[in-house]
C-alpha cells in the first residue's frame, strides 16, 4: 500500500465514501503494480481561507479527494505519467484559477497553487471613466481644454481631463505605509448600500504603488494614462506619436460632476490630498479634475508635424482597481493641430474587451527566503511582467512558462507584495490578484535610502522642502538630512521623511544635500548626494495693492473708478454670481482699456465663482471694470484688485461640491507668491470662517436672494516653496463653486 494517496490510507478513508474510495483503489492499485509513482503537489492561500478547502484530481480513470492541511498545502502521490485536472472547491468560496491542468511526464509536479478569495455580498462598485470636458462653442468664456504652448523641440500640447466615478459605489483607498517597500500599499474597499445604509463587504489589495510626493502634497500613481496616436487611413486609431508623463494624482473630488446618480455626493470619509495616510477615492458621481495649466498636464510634441491625430485617454489603465464595468475605461478624442491651434473634431467611447486573466500561482502567501521563483498562468499573447510592491521587476517574460527568479535578499525583511501583468491582442492590460509574502533573511544589509526633493541640479531659493524614501530591512529607519554635511532639522524616525531648510542660511552658489538612514542595529545607508545651487540674489519683490474695488448689487456690475501709480500694475477680477436652477451660469469681465483673460472658472454646483486677469502696460487714470452675467438679471459681486509687483497669475485651481467645506489645495506655490480664491454659496446668506492663517478680503451676505459671495487669500505672501490649502472650516451643508489663484510676483534685479 506505499503508493497509495496518502488521503485513502487506513484510517483516513472515513472521511470520504467507503463504497467511493473501493471503487477507486482498484483501477489505481493496477497502474501502481507496473510504474513508477509521482506527485502532484501545491498550495492554497492565504491559509486563513483555505481551510476547509477539497482537492479533485481528475484523471482518465477516476477521481481523487484530497483536502488542505493547516498551512495550506495539500498533495496527490502514487500518480503514473499522464494529464490530470486539479480543481479546488470550498463552500462560499471562490479559486483563482478554478483549475489546472497538469501533465506528468516522469518527473513529479510542485507549485500547483490556488488564491482564495471569501465570497463577499454584492457590492456597489466604482465605474471609472475619463472626461475631456469640450466646450460646444471655444471661447474665451468657455475656452477649449486643449492649448499648443512652447517652440522647436520644447512644443507642447496641454490638456484638461476629468476623471469621473459613474458606479453605484465610492472608489474608496484606504493607503498604507509598508516600511519594508518604502512605499504605501493601498486598499481598495467595496461598500453595499442596503436598508438606506452603507456596510463594508470587502477589501482588496491593489497591487500598484502609491509614491507620496510630500514637496507637491500627492501620490504618483498610473492613476491614468494620455497617448497622441496617428490615424490610421480608415480612421482608426493608429500608432503612438508622443506620450504623456503625467503619474501625479490627488485621487479626490474636485466637484461633483453628476449629482443625478443614486447617492451622489461627497464620500464622507475622504481626507486631505497632503495626507498620505487618509482615504482617496472618487465620490459617486465625483470627477477629479486636472486643468491643463496644473503641472504635468502636457504632451511634450516637439516638432510634430500638423495634422489630425487621435489622444487616448485612459483610466486604470493598469487594471488596478476592481470596478463594475471594465469596457468603458477609455475616451479617445480626434483633434486637428494646425499651429498653436486645436479643434477637436470628435470624441469617441469604444467599448473594449474585458481585461485579460492572469493569476500568480507562485509563491503563495507565507514566508520566503533565499531566492524564490515567480511563476504566472494566463493565455494572454502579451507575455508576463512581474510585479513587487506594485513595480516593475526584471523585464517581461515573453513566452510560457512564465517563471523568474527574485533574490529575496535584495529587498529588508517584511511584508511584500507580489502581482502579475500581461497585455491581450490591443495592448490593454490585466492584473492578477496580489499575493502577500513575508520576507524572511538575515539582517545584515544597511538601509536604503534615496533623495527626492530637490533634484541634482537645481537652482533653489527661500524655504524649500528636503524629502526622502527610505526602507530597513528590520523596521521602519531613522532619517537625517545633511547640507554640506551640517545635520538639518531633527532625525525622522516616521514617514513621510521630510523636513524644510531654509536656504538663505547659507551663501549663494554650490552646495550638497545629502541624507542617512539607521535601521534598529545600527546599520547606516547614505543617499546618494545631489548637488544644488542656492541663489537668493534675486528675492522676490513684495506684492502689495495698489487699488482695491468692490461691487455688490443684479446684472452688470461696475466698480467706481480708479486709477494706478504704476505702469505695470496686475488687475485681478474676482466675480461671483448666482445663477438659475437649470442652467450653468457664467460671466464676462471688461474694462480699463485691457485685455481681460479668464483664469479659473467653478460652476458645476449653481451660480459661478471666477477669476479674471489682465496685464497693465501703463498708467491707468480714472477707469473702470465692469462683470456680466452671462444669464442676466442675476445678483453678484465683484472684487478687483490691482497688484504691485505682480507679473501674473500662476497654479490655479477650481472646486464644487453640494456640501462641505470650500476647499481648493494648490500644490507647488513658489515662495513670496500670494494665494487668492473667491466663491459663491447658492443655499444661504451665511458668513464664512476661514481657517487659520487666511483673510476674508470681501464678503457680501446677500439676504435678498440668500447668497453668499467672498473673496479671501492667505494673510501674506508665502514664506516658503510648499502646497497651499485654501479652505474654510464653516459652513460645511450649502453647495459651493471655489476658484483659486496663485498670484506670481515679480523678482528683484
């Protein structure tokens, strides 16, 4: 009987058929009289799940059950040369893959592994979707979201995009800080809405990498993708001409763009953009929005030829997330480029194919050590990227069988997570489920260590901010910046790992930043050096007013008249104006002989909030500026201020929400630069509170129609290079459009 499977000997056919398990031993007893005996062996994981969990080998002469032990695993033994199915199955339970099939050709066969997953309820899912917003009519009101900025090989193309959650469920993330990787791993949670309720059902590793970038307050994550394609002569989508580089995400509303859906509005349990610790996501019915003036938002084209050309947009492109509809992920939209114009000729949906299947049958979760060998299982033509902690590792298995080595011992001890990609026939991806490894080895490699903010090279001035990623094979380091060797600040001993310098406590000219960090035995790691250049000879001149107007009251509003002391005065109009319940309001600013631009406009929930500039070439001697409501008759306010030592306005930004704080983070604003927003609240005449650190400049409490119009800032120019969050704590339930600008000052000579 020394080849039978283990799972019939004595003592254990109890648990199985006795009548079954006869019927079984005769045909198998006769192969094991004549050959030699093999195994066919694996693992279910995580254990948590498997236990419980059957085996059914399935061969050309029967059947064989075998259940998992504690740890997970499970093997066949006394098995000839032959083809066998192997199918995991356990109540309330789902496999990936469902089955495999294995063939023994006079060698045993290990690593048949299976992924358990817990059946949860039905979930309300996100459906992820990417909007370029196209005006009907391009004008300066409602300018095109495409623009050709720049010359010669610098040439760029700049767009706007909204990506926009349409399920019936939040995209709700939940990241968290993995010491091991030096990056946040993120969660994704499923939600169920039922008995007017939401209940959290299921949670669901992603297997990208969530890379905080603390100097810009946002995570860098292939959140979405942009491609400019050529056309092909039946009209189709062609081949790539120029890519977009942009992986720098906030992950959150910037207003909701349809309020119409079941249960659309904020996500209560969404946090701050600078926080790497609070949830991300996308509200029901919740865009994030990207404005092609943000930084990133551009197309390097370079010297590309006019012509028409197709941009696809993608979003998920990696197939992260776990969604309701996969197919209508992409937008691709034909445009016309003729100079530093683009039309946009048409805007298409395609409906794609589902991502393609792929499952990472080894290791399974548990701990590893040495080197370990990832193996993979699709029958996608695209071949196997491997994944750990969510990138990229060694370059792509072209062909089966899909195995690469991974030397456990190039990454510190701890968890770590393991994924797979493939790509089908049209180059879309697919992404296996993650599998959680601990890794196990000696602890005798020093840390690592790696600068992020500033980059080699540049030229710095005022407060900037030093930043780090760092990992220890044991434990979370402690991190030290160095200038010039000199300690700055105090040691971190908790990501993020940043601090500020002030660089006017040094000279202008060369300097090296420089940073260490010490795990739990000592052991030191050195980034390597980046050399900057410190130039604070040329500050930034102080912004001050020159003239400040206002007006309140219906229709056109007029301010009195003025006049300016100096030739190159900034005028800056802030404009807000309630608006019908049917129809998105708008407004034209004018006046003062001048040029006037719209800078931002907010007005997806009712009424507008605008910002307007213009440049003064001269002195301005007794004008006026004038705002019209493109709906009239409405009421309104405007603020117009003019600055001196201004050259422009620079990152802007623009919000709305049904309820909630006003809130608008600008990230990257320059030092000696000054912040301003202006907003509108439709719902009632009720007085703002800014947080600390930020002024009402104006605000009108409109108790005829029961509005709200205000203009604030912060209370001074920025005193350091940093992300600025223009926000007020009250009120938290009217609706709100916000718009917010950095107003850019000039620099000593």
């Amino acid at each position: 009987m020394s080849g039978l499977n283990s799972g019939l000997r004595a003592g254990r056919v109890h648990a199985w058929s006795r009548a079954t398990a006869r019927l079984l031993l005769v045909p198998l007893l006769a192969v094991l009289a004549c050959q030699s005996f093999f195994t066919i062996s694996g693992n279910v994981s995580p254990s948590s799940l498997a236990n419980g969990t059957v085996l059914t080998l399935v061969f050309p002469s029967g059947t064989v059950l075998v259940p998992v032990d504690s740890s997970g695993n499970y093997s066949f033994t006394g098995l000839s040369n032959g083809t066998y199915t192997v199918t995991p199955s356990l109540s309330g339970t789902t496999f990936t893959p469902t089955s495999q099939t294995v063939t023994i050709n006079g060698a045993s066969v290990g690593g048949v592994n299976f992924t358990a997953q817990s059946q949860a309820p039905a979930g309300n899912y996100p459906d992820l979707s990417d909007i370029i917003p196209i005006a009907t009519v391009p004008s300066p009101v409602e300018p095109t979201p495409f623009s050709i900025v720049g010359s010669g090989a610098s040439r760029q193309l700049q767009f706007t995009h909204d990506t926009y959650n349409g399920g019936s469920g939040p995209l709700e993330i939940q990241p968290v800080y993995n010491a091991a990787s030096g990056y946040y791993q993120g969660f994704q949670h499923i939600y169920s809405f039922q008995s007017g309720s939401w209940t959290l059902v299921q949670t669901i590793p992603v297997a990208g990498a969530f890379v905080f970038d603390a100097a810009h307050g946002h995570f860098h994550f292939p959140f979405t993708s942009y491609v400019l394609c050529a056309v092909n002569p039946d009209g189709s989508v062609g081949a790539p001409v120029a890519a977009s580089t942009k992986n720098d995400y906030c992950i959150n509303d910037s207003f909701i763009y349809n309020s119409s859906l079941p249960n659309a509005g904020p996500w209560p349990n969404l946090g701050s953009c600078n926080d790497p610790t609070s949830l991300r996501g996308l509200s029901i019915g919740g865009a994030d929005e990207y404005d092609q003036t943000d930084p990133g938002q551009v197309i390097v084209i370079g010297t590309l030829a006019d012509g028409t050309y197709w941009l696809r947009a993608m979003v998920d492109p990696d197939d992260y997330f776990a969604e309701s509809d996969k197919t209508n992920n992409e937008t691709d939209i034909e445009l016309a480029i003729s100079g530093s114009t683009v039309t946009v000729l048409q805007s298409v949906q395609p409906k794609l194919t589902q991502p393609p299947a792929i499952t990472l049958t080894a290791p399974g979760a548990g701990t590893v050590s040495g080197t370990v060998q990832l193996t993979a299982n699709t029958s996608a033509p695209g071949g196997v990227q491997f994944l750990v902690d969510g990138l990229p590792f060694g370059s792509v298995v072209a062909s089966a069988p899909y195995t690469l080595s991974w030397a456990t011992t190039a990454v510190p001890n701890g968890s770590h997570w393991l994924a797979a990609q493939t790509t089908d026939s049209t180059g879309h991806a697919g992404t296996s489920p993650v599998v959680v490894v601990t890794v196990s080895n000696n602890a005798t490699t020093p840390p690592t260590i790696q600068l992020q903010s500033p980059t080699a090279g540049a030229t710095v001035n005022a407060v900037i901010s030093l930043s780090a990623t760092a990992t220890a094979q044991v434990g979370i380091p402690t991190v030290q910046f160095f200038v010039d060797n000199v300690a700055v600040g105090s040691p971190l001993t908790a990501p993020p790992f940043i601090t500020t310098w002030d660089t006017q406590t040094v000279a202008n000219g060369a300097h090296t930043v420089g940073a260490t960090a010490t795990d739990q035995n000592g052991l030191v790691g050195n980034a390597t050096p980046v050399a900057i250049t410190v130039d604070n000879s040329h500050p930034a001149n102080v912004i001050a007013f020159d003239a400040q107007l206002f007006k309140d009251g219906a229709g056109t509003l007029q301010t009195a008249a003025f006049s300016t002391t100096t030739t190159s005065d900034l005028l800056v109009a802030f404009v807000a104006y309630d608006g019908p319940t049917n129809a998105p309001q708008t407004a034209t600013v004018s006046g003062g002989g001048l040029n006037w631009q719209l800078v931002k406009r907010s007005n997806t929930q009712l009424g507008t909030a605008e910002i307007w500039a213009a440049n003064a070439t001269d002195f301005l001697t007794s004008v006026t500026v004038s705002a019209q409501p493109g709906l009239p008759g409405y009421h309104g306010s405007l603020s117009v201020i003019a600055f001196l030592n201004a050259s422009g306005t620079g990152i802007v930004g623009q919000a709305s929400a049904p309820t909630g704080a006003p809130d608008i983070y600008l990230p990257g604003i320059t030092a000696g630069n000054w912040v301003f927003a202006v907003g509108n609240d439709w719902d009632n005449a009720i007085p703002r509170t800014p947080v600390s650190g930020q002024v009402l400049v104006h605000q009108d409490l409109d108790t005829v129609v029961g509005d709200t119009y205000w203009v604030q800032s912060t209370t001074a120019p920025s005193t350091a290079n940093a992300l600025v969050d223009i926000h007020d704590s009250a009120p938290t339930t009217d609706q709100w459009n916000y718009a917010a600008a950095e107003i850019v000052a000039t620099r000593q000579q």
